[in-house]
C-alpha cells in the first residue's frame, strides 16, 4: 500500500521549459485596454514591469526556457512530490484514486514563490534593484521577501493595515527575509497619504495596496524599482505551469494515462492554472477530461459573475483586463481563504470558461473547514484555507465516483498548508464559522462599477 | 550545483529496525531506582507504560524490528530528506560539506512523531484506548494527538497553563488531531486541585503537567489508559535511531564515507539521539568523529551540571534516572527553545558525555538567533529555535574548517521548522532578546534538590 504514497522525480527531471497555453486557446483573449480605450502597448507598462516579464507576458511562444539560475533556487524544494491520498480514499470508500500535487513544502508555504523567484530573477537580470508589491493575508508578501532576498533584491511590502495589526505572522516571516513591510495604507505614498486624510482609521484594502505599490516602482526617478504581481497576469500562470508539467511526468510513473478530473482553487487563478493548464493542452487536442477551478460561495467570480472588461483594483489604476469579474468595487465578505477574495479571475481562466473548456463551482467555508478537517485527521496534514475549497470538491467527486462505481483518476492542487491559518480552524471547530454566500442584492450594488466600461467582443 | 542538494531514498530502503545503542555501550547506564532506592522492576511501571514498551526500555537487543504498520503511516513523510546546506556553505566560504537531516516536514514539523506514532501504535497493541501527556511549548503534544487520530485512539494533553494562554497555536494544532487539550493546573486531577487550591493564579509547570497526566492514566480503573513521553527514556530515543540509520545510507548516496562532525541540539535527548547513535556505533568501534550535542546557556545540563540520580520531574514522582542533571527544582528561564528548557538529560546520552564519547556545547540564545536569521536568508528555511542551537554549532564549526583549511563533513539534525515560533524572531530582530546564561548562584541554589540523592556508582 506505501508504493506510491509519494511519488518524486529526480531533479534532471524537472521541467526545463514553462508552457504558455496562449498559442493554443481555441480562442485568443481579448487585448487589455488602456485609459483610452484602445490596446495597451507593451512600452506603456516599462515603468510598472521590466521588459522581459512584459515580453513574456504578450508571448505566443508555446514553450518558454527556464533560466538555470531560477532552476537551481526551485531545486530546495522541487520537484515537488505528487502525492496519493491513499487515506482519506480510505474513509471515502471510493473506487477514486485520489493524486496531490504538494506546494505547500516550499520556503513559504505554498505554490506562490514559483513565480515569485522567477519574477524576481527577470528584474534582477533587467537591473532592477528593488520590487515593490501588496499582501493581504501574507502569502504572496512573504514569497517574494524570500525571493528577492536570495536573489539580492530589496523588497517593500504594502500589507494590508488590518491584516498587517491582526495577522503578525506573515509579516514577521517577510522580515525575518529582510523585506520592509509596511500596513497600508501608508504616509510614504500620495496614495496612501489622502487616503490617511480623509479616513485615518481605515483597515485598508488590496486595492489601496496596489496602488501605493505601483506608485512606489514607477515614481522612482533612479529607474530602478519595478512592480511585482502574484496572480492574474499571464506571465505569472506561467511560470506557475512547472507544476502540472512535473505532475503529468508523476502520474506517468505512478502509472496513471491521464486524470479524469483536475481541480484546484482559485482566487486570481495562479494555482489553478499552474496545475492545470498541460492537462488544459490534452483536452483541447481531445483528451476526455473534466477541469474544475472552485471558489468561494462569498465571492463567487466564475459562477454567478459577468464576463467583461474591467480594472484588476479596486482603485482603477491598473489596465482594463477582459474577465469574469464582480466588479472592482467588490468587498468580499471576511472569508479565511484571504487568496480567494479577488473580485476578478485571470484573463486566461476567464476565457478557459467562456469557451467551456472549465467547469468553475463554488464552495461555501463552512463545508470547506468540514472538509479540511477530514484530510488534517485522514492524511495527516493541515492544509489552507484556500486548499480546502480543492479539497472539498474533490471529496464531492469522490463520493460521486462511488456512486457511479467508477474508478475515476482525481489530481488536484495541494497549493499551501495552513500552519499560518490555525485561527480559522479554531472558529470552525468552536461553531463560530457561517456561510457568506453573496446576496444577489450586493452582486448588483457591485456590478454597478463596471457599468460603462469596454464589453469584450471576442467569441 | 544542484546534484546534491536533496538526497531521497526511496520508501523501500527505509530502514526497517531501530537501532539500540544500549548493548554496544562501553559502560553500561546505572539502572532507574524505586522510591525505596532499589533498582525498578519492569512490572513496577505496568500502570504508566503497556509492557510492550517497557520491554524496549530494558531491551539489550542491538536491533528491534519496526512493526509495518508503523512504517505505514511514517511513509507519509519518510524517508526525510538529507539535504546539503550549499548556499551558507557559500556565504561563509567554507571547505567543510555540511548535510543536514530534514525532520521539519512531517506534519506535526519535527522529529517528534516518530516515537509519538510507534508508542501510539505499540499502547493500541496492547489494548489501551487512550494517552496521556503533558506539553510545554507544544510540539510533544501536537506530535501524539496527529498520532493517536491517525491510530484511533483518544488523546488527552495537559498543557502549561502559561503556554495555553499565550501560545494557541499549537492547541489549535491539538484539537484539529481531535486531542482533548486543557490547560495545567486543571480540576481534573488530584495533584491539580491542591495546586489551584494553593496557588489559583499559578502559571502551571511541566512538572506539575507530568504530574497529572500520570495521575489520570494510572487511577483509570478500566486499565485501558496509559502515559507517554516525548524524551528521555531509552525507548523513546530507540525509535528516532531511524533518522540516523536513514541518514547512513543517504550520505554514502552523497559519496561520501563518514561524517567528521555530528551535531543535535538536546533538551531531553531524543533527536540528538535519533541521529548521532547510529554513528556512536562507528565511534565505538574506532571511527574517528567528533559528536556534539548543543544546550542553550541558560539550560547547561550537559556542559556544567552534575552526574547524578535525579528524579525526571520536577514533582519528584517518577524513578529516580542516573543523568547529568540541574536538579528537579531548576526552573529554566524564559528562553524561546521551549524544547531545551529540561533540568535532565537523557540517562543514555549522559552515560555517552560521562564516558567521552559526546562532546556537548553550551551557546546563548542570541548567537542562535543570529544563525538562524542567516540560516533563513541564505537557505530560505525558517528552523525552530531549539534547531538554531545546532546551527550555532555548525556554523562555528564550518568556520573553524575554514581556518584550519580542512573539508570536514558536518551532518547535523534539523529537528523542526519555526512557523509556529515567529514570535522569538520577531523579538529577536526588535533586540528585544537576552542572553540567560545561568547565575552561579542560581546552579547552586537549584542543585540543592539533588542532595541526598543517591548518586551514580558506574564508571
């Protein structure tokens, strides 16, 4: 029963190219717009990125080389062992057979310094001295402090204020990695500083965070600071695919042809897309398979929201994206899984579902922590808050496998554990933990902000 | 570069005994003593232990088969990885090879559940149904609750009271594993009551905690509860010899023959042990080694205490242990090692400091933080502070390799990660942290409890 509890590759098996999935969508996404209306040109972002992150970003190229150096820093923690939950399958009684791919043994703790090193190394190698991003709960902040302090970069996070003052552990963690971070909003941008003006008790938001971000990078006259994204874009999903190229290898030697289901979580996408996007590949040319990105009941962006153009902040600063979106002035409900509160998906997701290609579902948290709970006393580990909107779809499919007497191939993306989320498993363990399914009445409210923006006119 | 830096060995060349050091020792350890001052017999502790296990306490057997069912559930995260620490071998530009044994991913974060699910597993063979424990920090008693749920049985864990108010991570850990965790002092036992009744406000101890855990296990009439510790006993350090045995066969994978330095941080013993005795074994028999277990300053059992019998806790309830040894009434002060706050010292790796085969090393708190901060930026990980009393040592020891112009092999233990103790770091990179080396005074004052004491009248 042990043989294949854990499945490694050996580190000359590691994949030496990323796959961009662009070249081969049915349908080509729509081009982000500027303020005018009109395509943005790669040179309009040279102040927020480096060119060679903005070349990736606009590539049609199908597969991209790896840099060796970027290679030889992923080596501490990958390959990544693809895993069979053996145990929970177990519990189940399903015919299933249930594979994991595992991210959470990283530095950080999840999928999120894949893209992380990358980005950082790009800069670096374009004479970028320092990166500037925002956090929420931590996550993506602490995977990039951990980057650019291998790489010799600075680093300067703007973590969200109430995140910054109720969850310390994530900032420590950027400043054991040496990274500055600072509660948004802050005194050290124009941004920050009115926001502080008008509204000094502010508990911030990621919208405000961005913005201080960006204008940090760009109004630094030495040409030297760059922003740093930790989802959405598409040369951030990526550098992300490293994952479901190991995995497919992996199911390979645990003897597997191809999974019937793939499914991972998805708050900008990232993790998602990571995975599944060489499987994506297979479907496209054929390859019978079901693909499933799940989300929050709280903030439901691919299962109830409009396809449309719109700002990826809240504050309208950035270019306008074509996507699944709640608009950007959506303030999701205080849901755990804090990587799953974007209003809107990425651009590439997004049109995976438009051509029905995906098959997004929602989760609510309450059964999302019932399910975390069975893997923690199943299979031993504690995953995300995020991790658990895979989990409990994968349950679901499970159980449906058994019902159907089917011996269906389940993969899906262990994308983070969740020793740095310990408090959520406390309120769901005392019945402190509700549902927060959006009421129709605030998807409305919120969808207004996207009333008069570009409408894409793709298939 | 990479080649080497994670070594895997693939779950069948697990090593499939533990390794018992007691036979190959040159003196043999004095025996435990009763309250009446005689050697203990085994059925004396048939109430506290299942006799299974008290077999392996006095077993003179050099090799004990691992049952299969242990393995199982001990593939969920070993073999461990033998990594190789390249990038602080490069920032300190050293000769010396330093491999380090990753016991940070299993999923309580330390070396801590391989005895936790062999005597789990060993009480459930016996018939027992529940186990008890005390814990101070936290990491003892998450590591036997993910045990005891992933075997069935209930799982009860007094906790220092002081601990449970401030530190609710690894309570949070311990209910999520379906352990019952209460604070200590509690209602629950007798010995708890007169504690509360005297001192309600007390911060409880790990004494008085050992005290009610054993209280509640023997007074179970159905005889289906028994006690369980983390350290110290000859079983115990018996069942985490697996790292060291792993470790073997991983450095001859490297290429390379014998380490020239070992080294383990010690608080009761065990992953210093689990490591360092399957290479005792080579010392014994003439390989030439140098083995170091480190101690914190304020906690110098091994470095400036007595050889003495002592009892192992502070309550004076337990047989009395031949150990180098502070005293039972020494009350370590406030540093962050949780783990390394212990008044004794495993009788088997005192008997290997009095016959000069270990050659233990005291360092301060401070200097191991600085380790650790250079530990994280240079090889991204982020150790426990018990840990950093390792990486203090190999750190010192790599320099003087430099010195010397020699490439020394350093193999150390890295026993757990720190991402439930990113307090201690934060206060640490405030300079809020002190060195506690122990007053003169304060040695003499507490060895005061081991006078009248028989003493030890081995070689």
């Amino acid at each position: 029963m042990s043989d294949d509890v854990k499945i490694f590759l050996n580190e000359e098996d590691i994949p030496k190219q990323w796959y961009n999935i662009v070249p081969d969508l049915p349908n080509q996404p729509p081009p982000p717009l500027g303020p005018d209306g009109k395509p943005i040109k790669p040179e309009m972002l040279s102040k927020v990125f480096p060119m060679n992150l903005i070349e990736q970003e606009v590539s049609q190229e199908r597969w991209i080389d790896i840099p060796e150096e970027i290679l030889e820093i992923l080596y501490r923690w990958r390959p990544t062992p693809l895993r069979r939950a053996r145990y929970l399958e177990k519990y189940l009684d399903t015919p299933a057979r249930i594979y994991y791919k595992d991210e959470s043994f990283s530095p950080p703790g999840s999928h999120k310094p894949n893209t992380a090193v990358a980005q950082a190394w790009y800069n670096k190698e374009f004479g970028i001295k320092k990166l500037t991003t925002e956090t929420g709960a931590g996550q993506w902040g602490s995977a990039l402090a951990f980057s650019c302090k291998l790489l010799g970069l600075g680093c300067k996070v703007y973590m969200v204020r109430i995140s910054f003052d109720q969850k310390p552990l994530r900032k420590n963690m950027m400043q054991i990695w040496d990274a500055n971070c600072i509660p948004s909003p802050s005194n050290e941008t124009k941004v920050g500083r009115e926001v502080l003006e008008k509204t000094p008790d502010t508990p911030g938001s990621l919208g405000i965070a961005i913005a201080e971000a960006i204008e940090e990078a760009i109004s630094d006259e030495s040409g030297e600071t760059r922003y740093s994204l930790g989802s959405v874009l598409n040369h951030v999903l990526l550098h992300q695919t490293i994952i479901g190229l190991e995995a497919k290898k992996q199911l390979k030697i645990a003897g597997e042809s191809n999974p019937d289901i793939v499914i991972g979580c998805c708050g900008g996408g990232s993790n998602f897309a990571g995975l599944s996007f060489p499987f994506l590949y297979d479907k496209i040319n054929g390859q019978e398979m079901t693909i499933i990105p799940t989300e929050p009941t709280a903030c439901p962006t691919m299962t109830r929201a409009p396809y449309s153009y719109d700002f990826g902040d809240s504050a309208g600063q950035t270019p306008l994206l074509a996507m699944y979106t709640l608009g950007h002035s959506f303030v999701p409900p205080p849901i755990h899984a804090g990587g799953l509160r974007y209003h809107g998906m990425a651009p590439l997701v997004s049109q995976g579902i438009k051509d029905g290609l995906l098959e997004p579902r929602s989760l609510d948290q309450v059964k999302c922590y019932e399910s975390a709970l069975l893997w923690a006393r199943t299979e031993g580990y504690i995953c995300a808050p995020e991790t658990s909107h895979a989990i409990a779809c994968v349950i679901d499919e499970a159980k449906k496998a058994k019902e159907e007497g089917k011996e269906k191939v389940i993969l899906f993306n262990y994308s983070g554990h969740g020793l740095m989320d310990l408090a959520g498993y406390e309120k769901f363990l005392s019945n402190e933990l509700v549902d927060f399914s959006l009421p129709e009445e605030d998807l409305k409210k919120s969808l207004k902000s996207i009333e008069g923006l570009p409408k894409p006119n793709n298939k």
